[in-house]
C-alpha cells in the first residue's frame, strides 16, 4: 500500500496528538519504516477515560448488581465477581494491587457474561464505576442524583 507524502510526514509525535485528541491507538513509522517496511515500529497509547454518571440513569440491572453487592451476594458469577480487578487497561486511578474488585452485571440475551461490569473501589467513599464496554471507559457512580 502507498502512503501519500503528507500522511509519512505526521512521524510519531503527530500520530500520538491525533491519538489524543481522537482516543483510540496510535501507530508510527518512523524514518527506518519507510525505507524498510519490515523495520516499522508501533506504540500504543492509552487514552484514559473516566467521566460520571447518576444512579438512576444506569440500566436496571447495574441496579441489580449495586444491591447485590451491598448485601454480599449472591452473584451470578461466584468465581468471577469480587475478583480483584487489576486496572491492567491504566483507565482507573492508579491504586495498590487488590484495591478495585469486580461484578458482572447482567446483560440480557448474552450468551457469556457480556460487557457491563461494576468494578468497586474504596467502600467507605462509594467508589463505584460502571463500564458497558469492557473496561475500555469507565463512568464513577454518583449516588446523589
């Protein structure tokens, strides 16, 4: 495949600016790249992305899964949730190892345990995030509203 003049040119540090700005993963040649394809080298750049979201605004079964939690059980997935969840994706804050655990919450019509988790956090500040799409994002729950 050609790659037009301009595009070669972005080099590295274009790519990781377009990467931050559009999310997702960058890819850079760099100069050895394109006067050897076989040399091209990738880096990926994690984009990290944590906003809010209201309680009442979750799916029903994330609801589910809260309630769950704050009586202990039982869950779905005995040997899955309350396993230690270890942020290996870098979205979550940094914390010590075994900090955040995790809760499937049920998405119906799967087949497997689908998506949407609940991954806890400190319990006396009610640190709580939802993802739906597999730890890509996570969204902190706001008991508040």
């Amino acid at each position: 495949m050609r790659i037009p003049p301009r595009m070669t040119r972005i080099g590295a540090a274009g790519a990781l600016v377009a990467t931050l700005l559009l999310g997702g993963t960058a890819v850079a040649a760099t100069p050895a790249a394109t006067a050897h394809p076989a040399a091209v080298h990738t880096a990926t750049v994690h984009v990290k992305s944590v906003g809010n979201i209201c309680k009442s605004a979750l799916p029903s079964q994330a609801i589910d899964t809260l309630n769950l939690i704050e009586q202990g059980g039982p869950f779905p997935y005995p040997g899955k949730d309350g396993s230690v969840f270890t942020n290996v994706e870098g979205v979550l804050p940094a914390q010590s190892a075994g900090y955040y655990h995790e809760y499937t919450v049920i998405t119906p019509g799967a087949p497997t345990r689908g998506a949407r988790r609940i991954v806890t956090g400190d319990e006396s500040q009610k640190e709580d995030y939802y993802t739906s799409d597999h730890y890509k994002t996570f969204n902190l729950i706001d008991f508040g509203c």
